[in-house]
C-alpha cells in the first residue's frame, strides 16, 4: 500500500515547512613513449614537480616562478609579496621550459584524494573536474541558501540535521501530497523517498512568471552520482476525476541538480488549470514510483 506525505517548505529556508512568498625536440622523445591512460612512475613524478606549495593544486600555464625557480601558481601569484619556498623576490617571469613540458604530460583529476584515478592532458583536465564523479556533492535541497558541500555518504547526515523538516518514506511506491498549492508566490514542496538501499529527493516547485502564468514543476533526483541514476526510473502521475497525467524519466543525480531540468522544462510541468483539475481542496497529490532498470 502507497504511504502517504504532507510536507511543504519554504523556498530558501529549509528549516521551515510552512510554505511563504518568496617545444624540445629531445624532451618531446623521451616523453612520448609514456603511456596516456596508465601513467608510470615517471609520469607521477614529474606531475609532483608542478604542485604550488600554497593550494597543492597542480600548476597549469601561465606557470610563474621565482627568481631562483620555484613555481607557484598564477591564482596564489597574485596574493603573495615573497616567494612560498624560499622567501626570495617574486616577479612576473614565466617558466616557459616548464609550460612546454607541462602540455605533454597527464595530469591526475584533483578530485584523486576522493577516488578519481583518471590522468588528463591539459585541453581536458578542467573539463574533466566539472563534470566528475569524485567531486564534492552539493546540499540538494532546491531553492536553499545552503551553502554545504561534502562527500556522498554525508549527504543524508546534512539533510538529517540540517534540514530536518524534511520527512523520509520508505517504499518504492507513495503518495506525496502538497497542501495549499494555491498560496501566492514562489513555493517549494520537498520529501525524500528511500527504497532499493538509496535516498531519493522528491521536489514540486511552484513558479509565478513575470506576465503572471504561474507552473509548477515535479522532479526526483539521486543522492548519488549520474552512473547510480542510469540504474533506475521514476513515475510521477496525477490521478483524479478519471483523469490521468503521467511523467516518466531517470531520476538526476544530485551532482546535476534540478534546476537545469526545471528551466528545461525536462519534467512534469503543468499549469494552475491543470492542477485544479487534479486537486482536492487545494491540496495536490501525486503518486511517485521508483523502479530498477535492468
């Protein structure tokens, strides 16, 4: 049997449920009979030589140095008045030699202390790091001023303590049910939905537009990473006065967001109109199904 939920919150406060407004040519041989997609030891090494002794973080071109040679990294190169290593004047001289060798090396992800073992060639490192699994997991909730950010298996501990409004159901199949969905203004309506041995956050979101055509948009997303999300499936439908409205997709992972889906309309979108035919009493229910995908 379907469990069912009351949960509202406040759009960017999510303490709260109650909903409101709102070049070398010898240097180029030796290097390139090193392997690209399984670094040796060479590789390693070399890539350690380009560590900035301030953020640790690997220095990319434009390479700064001082007047000895010690390197740093162009983002810290501005905040410094001495050299980090050894005190000495720090100027404007680039290390040209080191920028030559930096593009025939590859590089590990910065994300490696958290698990990524991929080695990238300049031209692909920073796209990389965008878009990678390993990166820290920002707070989930839509519309929040939270600024959290950790690791996977602290998502649930944040939202636990930190949102702790927002209530969890166990099941693959309930009912969410938003109240008041005729109040004014920006409202956001947010659950969790834990079944398959993973969390799932459930969102409505009302929006008004600027010539007054008010939407509402139904998504669910992961606590999980965009590979865990090809796993499974989810079905939001409204159903009422033999009636039916169905929306079916794969649940983003938290590393997305909603918001992008929800600018694109790639949800369950419907208007005032539309909701009203499904309400009861200005209350809005709408049957969540999670499935695994073989």
């Amino acid at each position: 049997m379907s469990q069912i939920l009351n949960q509202k919150r406040n759009r960017g406060n999510t303490s709260s449920i109650e909903p409101s407004n709102n070049s070398s040519n010898s240097s180029n041989s030796v290097l390139s009979g090193m392997p690209t997609t399984t670094p040796g030891t060479l590789t390693d090494e070399l890539a350690a030589l380009f560590e900035c002794p301030v953020c640790f973080e690997i220095v990319l071109p434009p390479i700064m140095q001082c007047q000895v040679g010690h390197l740093v990294c162009s983002s810290c190169r501005s905040k410094l008045s001495c050299c980090p290593t050894c005190r000495g004047t720090l100027g404007n001289i680039r290390n040209l030699a080191m920028e030559k060798v930096a593009n025939t090396l590859m590089f590990p992800c910065k994300h490696k202390s958290t698990g990524c073992r991929m080695f990238l060639g300049l031209n692909e490192k920073a796209e990389h790091e965008e878009v990678c699994e390993f990166r820290p997991y920002s707070c989930p909730c839509p519309g929040a001023s939270c600024s959290w950010q950790g690791q996977l298996e602290k998502v649930m501990v944040h939202l636990q303590h930190a949102h702790k409004n927002i209530t969890t159901l166990n099941g693959e199949d309930i009912v969410f049910l938003a109240t008041d969905i005729n109040l004014p203004g920006a409202v956001d309506w947010v659950m969790m939905q834990s079944c398959f041995g993973h969390h799932f956050m459930l969102v409505l979101e009302k929006q008004e537009k600027c010539d007054g055509h008010t939407q509402f948009f139904a998504i669910v997303q992961l606590i999980g990473s965009r590979k865990q999300a090809e796993h499974f499936a989810y079905r939001l439908e409204l159903n009422g006065n033999r009636r039916r409205l169905t929306w079916e997709a794969m649940p983003r992972s938290s590393h997305e967001g909603v918001t992008s889906a929800i600018l694109g309309s790639d949800c369950l979108v419907f208007d005032t109109s539309i909701a009203q035919l499904f309400a009861d009493n200005g209350n809005l229910g709408i049957n969540v199904t999670i499935s695994v995908v073989c």
